[in-house]
C-alpha cells in the first residue's frame, strides 16, 4: 500500500515594485496610444509598473518575511520624471526610463535588496539597477518619444508586493500589499 502522497508547497510568482496612481497611468496610456504601432505587444494599461526586486516563484511560506521586509522599509515619497524610451535588444523590450534617476529612488531599490538578503536569504541580483517601465514585449526597435507627450512625472508614495497571474487572457499583476513611505526620523 502506498504512503501519503506529499502535496508541494503552493508557489506564487512574486515581485516588489513601484505602482502608479490613476493620474500617472492615464499619462502612461496616453503615451501607450501615441507610440508608433511598430510590431509587438504593448503591455496592458493595468499591468504597467516599475520593478524594484523580482522574485520569482516563492512558496507561501515566505510571505512573512516578505511582510517583514515591506515593514522595514526606509524611504519618504519621492518624484521621478520619466523622459527617454529604449529598447533593450536581447529582450526585445520597449521601455521608458528616466535620465536622471532620483537618489531616493536608487536607495529604496538598494535598501530593499539588502532586506531581501539578510532578513530572507534572498540572493541579489548582481545585474545593476535600470529603473523602467516596460512599455511593449517583442519590440523589434526602439521609437521616438511622441512630440506631443511632455515627460511623466510621478508622485512615488508606496511600494507594493505583486502577484503575477496567469489567466485565459494573459498575465495580470495583482498588488497584494502595500507600504506607504513616510519620512521617518531623520529625514530631511
């Protein structure tokens, strides 16, 4: 007679991020809509955010960690201006990005990957941090920003935990929590 069968963990593929409000992602659309429809797939509206640490399939045992390390999280809300598109070519990806990265921006990411080490064993990416969104998947080139779009600016105040879904009509990012960020002492 055979013995119990072991059911696997449930995984969950996982990622920290940015995440835009309303009015940043109606500029996002907006700019979406005015891209040159070159070949590939322009990511869904809703979909649209910026990766600070992907982890890929985690078992849900990991999610306290994950909650710690969201609690620990050190930073105040911050603006970044998204003004350049690019392509990376490997990839075959249409990104948007930001010229100037903002230094809080650089120290959340570099916080947040620190956090990930020691307090999960989470090991680090060693490829160095390119702030972008992407824009569209199996991009062939990249194109010019649209003359009538002025640059993005956005109002960064939270990081979120995302869940990546697979479903009958593709991916869908779903946040599944949230931390605000707040000045706390010792900032400036």
């Amino acid at each position: 007679m055979p013995g119990p069968q072991l059911i696997p963990p449930r995984t969950r593929r996982l990622f920290f991020a940015l995440w835009p409000d309303a009015a940043t992602r109606a500029c996002l659309s907006a700019l979406l809509e005015a891209l040159p429809k070159e070949g590939g797939r322009d990511v869904r509206t809703e979909n649209l955010h910026l990766t600070l640490a992907f982890l890929g399939e985690c078992e849900e045992s990991l999610l306290p960690c994950l909650d710690e390390v969201g609690d620990a999280l050190e930073g105040r809300p911050f603006e970044m201006q998204f003004d350049e598109i690019g392509h990376f070519n490997r990839a075959r990806v249409l990104w948007l990005g930001v010229s100037q990265p903002p230094e809080p921006l650089l120290a959340l990411q570099a916080g947040l990957a620190s956090q990930l080490a020691s307090r999960c064993g989470l090991p680090r990416d060693e490829r160095p941090f390119a702030p972008h969104l992407t824009l569209r998947r199996d991009a062939r080139h990249a194109v010019p920003w649209p003359r009538d779009i002025a640059p993005i600016v956005w109002k960064v105040d939270g990081v979120v935990l995302v869940e990546s879904v697979s479903g009958p009509h593709g991916v869908h990012y779903e946040p599944i929590r949230t931390w605000p960020l707040t000045c706390a002492a010792g900032c400036g």
